[in-house]
C-alpha cells in the first residue's frame, strides 16, 4: 500500500457510474417489482453501499476508509433498456475513494444481474466510470 502517513486529512468524495442492458422485458420486471427473488433495486443499493464500505477486502492494495457517506442511485433507461447506477462516497481523510464509488457501481450491477439472470442471462454491464473526484493533492477532477 501507498504510505498516506504524511497526508493531510481532507473532505474527498468521488461520485461513479455505470449500467447494465438487458431485455425489455427484464427492466420491466425490474420496473415492476415482480423479479422472483425480490426487489432488485432495493437489494443492489445495499449491496453497493455495502461494497463501498468492504472494498479493502476485495482490492488488495486499497487502504481501509472510515466512510461518512455512501449514496446509490438507480435510474431506469426506458429507451436503452438499462438501468444506470450512480454512487457517491465521500470522508474526511488522507486518501481518496474513487475505488470505493466504482465498488460500489460495479457490486450494484452485479446484484442486479444475479437478481435478474433467470430471465436474462445476456445483460451487459458498460460505461463503468468515475465522474468527479474532489479533495486532496490533487484537487478537484471531473469527466470529460
């Protein structure tokens, strides 16, 4: 792991998105609210929320954050047939969470997909991306 020691702690906060195509006829179960094992967007916020604060565990060289803020949003693309996730995670600290928000979209993702493939198993997860990243050395970054 990068030593952080000397850093100053400062407000980061880094805001992420992808989405995940599928079948009309998925997004409208997902819409609906009849996927057999339940709510779907529901259960993937959780689960995002909950990859955000563990992705030390799953990223090897990531530092363990102590998180003040986590928020997933889900929004359904009627016309693309997609759902598209974006999350936000912020703290106060020496190191930022860009990995934390691209965690939590691409768990998100995942969820929906598990929650979902017995009635689509060809769904495709794109456009996995930061887009901002305030705070720090480096200050503030945001997508072209």
């Amino acid at each position: 792991m990068v030593d952080v020691a000397s850093k100053s702690d400062t407000e980061r906060r880094a805001t992420a998105t992808g989405r995940i195509k599928m079948l009309a006829t998925t997004l409208a179960v997902i819409r609906g609210g009849t996927a057999k094992k339940g709510d779907v967007l529901g259960i993937a916020r959780i689960a995002a929320i909950q990859a955000a604060k563990r992705t030390s565990d799953l990223i090897p060289l990531c530092h363990p954050l102590p998180l003040t803020h986590v928020s997933v949003q889900f929004e359904l693309l009627e016309t693309e047939s997609a759902v598209q996730c974006t999350a936000t995670v912020g703290l106060t600290g020496k190191t930022g969470v860009e990995m934390e928000a691209l965690t939590a979209v691409q768990v998100g993702l995942l969820t929906i997909y598990d929650m979902v493939k017995a009635i689509d198993r060809g769904m495709v997860m794109s456009d996995i991306r930061l887009l901002e990243k305030e705070g720090g050395r480096s200050g503030h970054w945001k997508a072209d």
